[in-house]
C-alpha cells in the first residue's frame, strides 16, 4: 500500500429509534462488488475507473465530500475485472477509508481538473493515464479496454496516446445498480424513515404565512438531523408557483388554501435516494373543486401505474399501458412515468407513451428493481397543481410501496 491508512472509530449510520432492522454492510460490499465486475466482464473491458462519486461509493462504500466531488473530479477507483480495487483518494483523505476491506490498495489521487492544474492540466493527466495504463498492462492480461464513467477529453487523448481504448462505463454502473440486495433495500427504507420524518416536520410546520424556504428548510433541518447527507433540487413550491412544476423554491409567503406540492429528491441514511413527492392543503378549510380534481387524478395516475410494474414487464408495455392523461392536463405532465432509485435517480427510465419514441428504450423490469413512480397534475390553462410520488419495491407478487407517508385526505375529498 503507497500509503497507509490509520484507525478510526466507526460512527453509526442510524438514528436512535429506527424502526428498520440493521442491514449487514459488508454482505452488501460484496454484492455491489460483484456485481460491478460481472458488467465489466460482460463489457469485455480490463477494468474499470469510475469518477462519479455514486459509482465509487457503490464499488468501496466510500464517501468523500460527495457534493464538491460532483462537479470536482478529484477521487477515483479502478475496479480490475479480475484483479485489485485500487482507491485513488483525495490528499489528507485516506483515513476515510479504514475498514473497507475490499480495497485492495489505497493511493493518493491525481487531481488534473482545471480548478487544481490550470495551465498544467494536460500535463497532469498524462501522468493520471499513465497510472492507469499501467493497472491496465498489470491486470488486465493483455485486454486493452477501459471501461470510464467520465472523462475530460484531456485524459481520453492521453490514455488513448497509452494504447488504452476507452468505452462507456456509466452503462456498467447503471447496470450493476439496477437491482437491489435484501440489505440493500433495508438501506432505503432507512433512508425512507428519516425522509418521512422530515415530510411530517413539515406537514406540522405548514401554517398560512410561512415562507416556502423556511418549510423546505424543516426537511433539511429533520434530516440532517437523523443521519441523512444531501437534498440535489430545491423542489418545493406553493399555489400558483406548483403550475408548471420544476419552479424552485422561494421566500415567497405560503396563503391559507393553497396547495403545497413537495419533492423530496433527498440522499438520507447509507446515501440512499430516498425519493418521494407529496402535496398539502395548507390551513384549515377544505379543498376547492379544482384542487381536489388534481389531486385525485395525480392518485389515480400513481395507482394505475404502479400495478403495471411486474417483473418481465418490458418498458416499452409499461408505457403503452400507462394511465391516459386527460388531454388539458398533458401539456404540463412530468418528465416520465418511472425512474429507479439508489444511490441516486437511476436506470431505468421510462417515458409517457407519447414521449418513447424520442425518449424511451428497450428493457424488462427486474425483481428487486426500486422504482419511484410520479404524477405531476397542472392544468395548461393554469390553475394550482399537484405532485405525487412513490418508491416501490418491485416483488414477484408485484409492486409494493416503500414510501407510505399518507395522502392528504382533504385533498381526497375525504375531510
């Protein structure tokens, strides 16, 4: 090992008072590990380097500055198909990675992103790639191939002047993370847990006159205390500002009788995703008309959808198959049907019918597949509207919901 890493004590993941039984981690390095290296075989790839620091924690169960890493290429893992997992860490960083012991060695990374290498970044990546080429040449018995989930046309050309072919790797990730382990999914319901504690914060914070940030601040606040890590959007939005959706939040004061309509796009315990939507009527009156018209088709459409989701269902079914949207409410429908969920928004993705021909691919729902299937309800003319979202496991029995946070029932015309 270049370098040595020290002792550290290991903090828990949970919060006190978790409801979901511990899942077994190093069951679950293994699984992810071999996973991992069963789509880089089918690849036909000598390895792997994965950047996005959702690939590295899915192959080391490694976390390091994980939203600066985003945008900062500055660790990095190279997974042999049949050889090492070598960790490139951060400088100062590798303390971080005591007691995974699927790491079989531990480096310090080349940085040579322009933040860090400037002027010098072609310089820099040649000798990154040259790192590389090298475990290439040592493990990959004369293969060639690479398989990189992100690289800046700098290292490409210098690893391409190495003799190494580079090939796509996201799709390998993507791939391995499609289908969850039974400990793995007892991660996300963790996540899940502090999620719905964070939704009800805000449910009992939701009083006329608030603003949307100091609400959506209740969900941060909730998770962050249980042990969650990061929220990626700012989707939290109130009465006219709910139609069209994807309006981020803002101070604006929240009316009495207004719809609330959240997402909760949230990273909770074990850096799952734990995704969900839900809409509230905020005072104490009842629901117009309107709002309950959008409200119970949003219902209708997850319900429809989620019983489609069935182990060998192909995408291209699923879609064809999806609940009709009425046509005034279309122009406004959300980006798709269903999407997985991980260790982030993942594959599979599958679009509205009308939308799969530009968007769609070819697929089959897997058992132990984790889907998030959404509604968004806004009429083109205008007029307040609704999201609703839930996380499901897919069984061989058929879907089952994850996220059971209830429904308004207001908004349901039930109160």
């Amino acid at each position: 090992m270049e370098d040595q890493v020290g002792e550290r004590e290991t903090a828990p993941v949970r919060f006190a008072g978790s409801l979901v039984p511990e899942p077994d981690l190093p069951a679950i390095r293994r699984a992810r590990l071999a996973r991992i290296r069963a789509q880089l075989a089918a690849q036909d790839v000598a390895g792997g380097v994965f950047f996005d620091p959702v690939n590295v924690r899915y192959c080391t169960d490694s976390r390091n500055m994980q939203i600066w890493t985003l945008r900062n290429p500055a660790r990095y893992v190279f997974v042999a198909t049949d050889g090492p997992m070598v960790m490139f860490e951060f400088a100062g960083c590798l303390h971080l990675l005591a007691g995974l012991d699927l790491i079989d060695e531990v480096r310090t990374a080349t940085g040579w992103f322009y933040f860090t290498s400037g002027p010098r970044m072609a310089e820099k990546a040649g000798r990154w790639a040259s790192e590389i080429a090298d475990l290439v040449a040592a493990h990959g018995g004369g293969n060639r191939r690479l398989a990189v989930d992100r690289l800046l046309p700098e290292g490409f050309a210098a690893l391409a002047g190495l003799g190494v072919e580079v090939v796509d790797g996201q799709g390998a990730a993507e791939r391995a993370r499609c289908v969850k382990s039974p400990d793995e999914i007892l991660c996300m319901r963790s996540a899940i847990e502090v999620c719905q504690a964070g939704f009800a914060a805000m449910e009992a914070a939701l009083e006329p006159g608030i603003t949307e940030a100091a609400l959506w601040s209740k969900l941060h606040e909730t998770s962050i205390a249980l042990g969650g890590e990061y929220i990626e959007t700012r989707l939290l939005t109130s009465g006219p500002r709910t139609n069209p959706w994807f309006q981020e939040t803002s101070l604006r004061p929240i009316a009495a009788g207004e719809i609330v309509a959240v997402d909760s796009d949230l990273y909770g315990t074990y850096g799952c995703f734990a995704d969900m939507s839900r809409s509230f009527l905020t005072g104490d009156g009842k629901a117009s008309d309107d709002q309950r018209t959008v409200y119970q088709l949003a219902r209708e459409q997850i319900e429809h959808n989620m019983a489609l989701l069935r182990p060998g269902a192909a995408f291209r079914e699923v879609a064809e198959k999806s609940w009709a949207m009425p046509q005034p409410y279309l122009a406004h429908r959300y980006m798709s049907l269903v999407h997985g969920a991980g260790l982030a928004g993942e594959y599979p993705y599958i679009p509205y019918r009308e939308d799969f021909a530009l968007k769609g691919y070819d697929g089959f729902i897997e058992e132990n597949m984790l889907l998030c299937v959404e509604s968004f309800i806004g009429h083109e003319a205008g007029g307040e509207g609704v999201k609703l979202e839930q996380l499901v496991q897919v069984t061989a029995d058929g879907p089952v919901a994850l996220t059971t946070y209830p429904f308004d029932d207001r908004l349901m015309g039930m109160a």
